[in-house]
C-alpha cells in the first residue's frame, strides 16, 4: 500500500457510525506504519482523533473562500516551502481539532488557528483543497442551506461564487498541487524505503 487519502463528509468523527470506529483503527494502524496519509475536512478530523488530538464543534462554522496564513516553524517551512506566505483557499467545516501530540501546525485562518497540521508522513488540513468549480457548484446547490446564518466566517453563496473559476484555478496552483507535490514525495519516498528493505 502506497498511502492513505481520507475526505469529506457531513457527519461528525463523532457520531457513532461503526466505520468510523473502522476508520480510526486504519489510521492507527498505519500510522504505526509510517505509511503516508493525507486528510481534507472530515478526513483531517479523523486522522487527528486517531493520532490523539481531539474534534469539538466551532464557536460557528467556517464556510468560503478564506486566507490562510503559513506558520512560522520548521515543519511549516519543510512543507509548504512552495506556497505563498498567505494564500486563500476553499473552507467548509463545523469542526475544529486539536493537534495530535508530536504534530506540527502548519496554517491558520482567522477563525480558526490550527487549521492543518503534519505527522511524520502524514498532512491534515480541514480546508478542501481538491474542490473544482463544478464540486463546489454541486456543494452550493445541495447544501445551500448551510450558508445560513451570513457572517464574517461565513460567506454568502454570491460571494463564493464570485469569480469561481479563476479562485479555484489560483488555489490549485499555489496551493493544492504544491501541497500535493510535498506530500507525493514523501509517498514515494516511502516505497522506496519498502524496495530497499
């Protein structure tokens, strides 16, 4: 197995769903491993229940196009080396976790201060980076009555649709394909070390 890549979802780590119980065993089992994994919103609150931090609800919800600013720390640096120092990108979360111990943060929000963070060979984010103009469209005309009540943290849907193409085109090339880049490379840099052994 070359690595693990957990997303999204409108239920909590939380909720008492067997699979998610099935879901924290992998990770920890892999993550004994030191086998990669990557987490985007719900799938970063997992991986961080998992690795021992823990997921509360926000004061209120994050929804948008948001800034995030990188951190200054080693691990941050190591990371996010490529990307701008302050980048916005695309934020859908009710929850926030803490860091698992031994896990380094890498960009916070205003609203919310540890947004990512990384494990060995793991990276969390809650943000979701992968979106495109049509997933995030698809989003909006689904779950639309979730942009209610507007607020500084939470950005009505003309705004979010403003510029829609050019914000996500922006964020997948400052952002997620550097991001993914990174963490690619420790991927296969993992293989390698299965070859070698």
């Amino acid at each position: 197995m070359s690595g693990l890549v957990f997303l999204g979802g409108t239920m909590s780590v939380n909720d008492a769903h067997d699979w998610l119980a099935e879901e924290i065993d992998l990770i920890s089992l892999a993550a004994d491993e030191g086998l990669p994994m990557l987490g985007h919103c719900m799938g970063s609150q997992l991986l961080a229940k998992a690795l021992g931090g823990t997921v509360t609800p926000m004061p209120d919800k994050e929804i948008g196009w948001h800034e995030v600013r990188k951190l200054d720390n080693p691990i941050a640096q190591e990371w996010l080396r490529a990307m701008p120092d302050r980048v916005e990108i695309f934020i859908w979360h009710h929850e926030a976790f803490s860091l698992p111990p031994g896990a380094a943060p890498l960009y916070s929000s205003t609203h919310c201060p540890v947004q990512a963070f990384a494990f060995g060979n793991t990276i969390a984010t809650v943000a979701h980076p992968e979106v495109t103009t049509a997933m995030a469209e698809e989003w909006l005309s689904i779950y639309g009555y979730d942009i209610e009540p507007v607020s500084a943290r939470v950005r009505p849907i003309d705004q979010i649709r403003e510029r829609l193409a050019e914000r996500c085109a922006t964020m997948h090339c400052l952002f997620t394909d550097r991001l993914y880049d990174a963490w690619l490379a420790r991927v296969r840099t993992h293989n390698l070390g299965d070859v070698i052994a």
